[in-house]
C-alpha cells in the first residue's frame, strides 16, 4: 500500500447544518497546528476549537467510483482532530479504492458538562443522513454508506452504529427525516470502548441490528486492546458479522503512514473487507 496516491480528488466542503448547530454553547475561534508530534518523520495538523461542524466530500473518479461511501471520523482524544494524519490522507486512499470519502471535521473540544462524545454524535449523525438524503447527487448507494473512525473517532463511529434511528438531536428539516444508521463500521485502534469488569463502556448498547464491523488493533496499544476485545466479543455474541486484525506491535495512531511495523498492511486488509460486503467490486 503506498501514500502516493494517482487520482486527484475532487474536494466539496459543507456545513452540516443550515444554521447554528445543536447544543453549541460559544463559537469558537478555530485552531490549526503542525508543531506537535510526528508520525513517520511528518507533522500532523491537528485541529481544534472546532464549533462549527462541516462535511468535506471527496469524489473518487468516474472509471473506478463504486457507489459507496464513508464518513471518516479522525481521532484526537474528543479535545482535537488529527485532521491530515487520520483524515484527508485516508480520504485520499479510499479514493483509489473508488469509495466516495466524507471527512467530517466535529465538534472538539467538547462543552463541560456534556460529556465526551454528546454533540459529536450529532454531528455524525447528521452527516449520516446527509449523505444518504444526498445519494443521487453523489452518486451513491444510499444503502452503501459506512463510518471509519480512528481512536476517538472510532468510538464515536460506535455510538452511531449502535443508536441506530435515535436521533440525539431535534430535526432541523428534511434531512432529518432520512436514517442516520451507517450500513457497516472500519474501526482503526479504537479507543473508549472498555468499561470495567471486562464489559462494555455501558454508553454502548449493541445489538443483532449493530452493522458489519471491521477492526484494527495491535498488541503492545496496551491503554486501548480492551476496547478492540471487548467490542468483538459482543458483536461476535450479537450475532453481528465482524473481523479482527490483531498485530503484535505498532502501538497507537499510525494513520495508513509508513512506521515500519506489520501493521501498516492493515489497508490492504481493509481492501479485502470492502470486496467481500460488496462495498467494492
């Protein structure tokens, strides 16, 4: 797999909701920053102070476009967003698969008082039924729309796919009326999931109706195994179709960049998991 990527994508930015978004408590001044840690000898942007959520769509070409798509969920602890590292560069590699990637940039960091993941899964959950209330226009399956999400970004992924059609925020207009339930689930060392006595964070009710779901974990993340075991287990018991990619190291936020550990492979992996839903051909 390799981050030199052919097809130029055709970027879309939208706000996700026609006026002020749900729950928003101030309006922030939103901040962009590349001087933290690098991943693979690159920085990460990361972005925070984000009050004013937004959808960026990218269109893979017409000769390899599948009619699927996903919404990609960077992580940063629900206080940032890893949006390059966890984001456009995978929006970028979905491209090439001939997925149509809808990068959401959501709400970090989150109000006191409300929560970790509160207006986040508002956001998601609008971006869900945009995408579908918008399929012909895109150019898409409406019952081929998944969410990928990475550490925190995949925990908030889980809260999608397991409230199914209970919005968590009054309909705004018409595109509230379509579903917000993805189709199926990539989770890239997801984080938050474990609660205590090897069960469940209780905030996360699965059920026979949880879509597909992928993950990708390694070893020696030793603060979030927990989370990868634990959700298997209950999928696996809810009867819901699931893999798990389990490597020995490669620890925790490598994004699809090249850090020398098994581990990186994971896209292909994924590749094999789209092929065999039919997400692509």
């Amino acid at each position: 797999m390799s981050l030199f990527f052919s097809s130029v994508a055709q970027e879309k930015m939208v706000r996700l909701f026609p006026g002020e978004a749900p729950d928003n408590t101030a309006v922030l001044e939103e901040v962009a920053d590349k001087s933290g840690n690098r991943v693979a000898g690159e920085t990460v942007l990361r972005i925070t102070n984000v009050s004013k959520p937004t959808v960026t769509i990218y269109e893979p070409s017409e000769e390899v476009a599948s009619g699927s798509a996903v919404i990609v969920c960077p992580g940063g602890g629900y206080n940032l967003l890893a949006y390059d590292l966890e984001g456009d560069e995978v929006c970028l590699w979905l491209n090439e698969l001939g997925i149509t990637a809808v990068l959401l940039k959501y709400r970090v960091p989150q109000p006191p008082g409300q929560g970790k993941h509160k207006v986040p899964l508002q956001d998601l959950q609008r971006a869900v039924s945009y995408v579908r209330a918008n399929a012909s226009a895109l150019n898409i399956d409406p019952d081929r729309i998944g969410v990928m999400g990475f550490s925190a970004g995949a925990h908030l992924s889980v809260m999608a796919c397991n409230s199914l059609d209970k919005r968590t925020y009054p309909p705004v207009d018409t595109v509230d009326k379509v579903s917000c339930r993805p189709n199926f689930c990539l989770l890239v060392y997801p984080a938050y999931l474990d609660g205590e006595n090897f069960r469940l964070a209780p905030e996360i009710q699965v059920s026979s109706k949880t879509p597909p779901t992928m993950l990708i974990q390694t070893e020696d993340d030793r603060s979030y195994i927990n989370s990868s075991l634990f959700y298997y287990y209950a999928l696996k018991e809810a009867d819901v179709p699931v893999w798990m990619h389990l490597y020995h190291r490669g620890g925790h936020g490598y994004g699809l960049r090249d850090t020398g550990a098994v581990v990186n492979s994971w896209p292909d992996r994924a590749e094999d998991w789209f092929r065999e839903l039919g997400i692509i051909d």
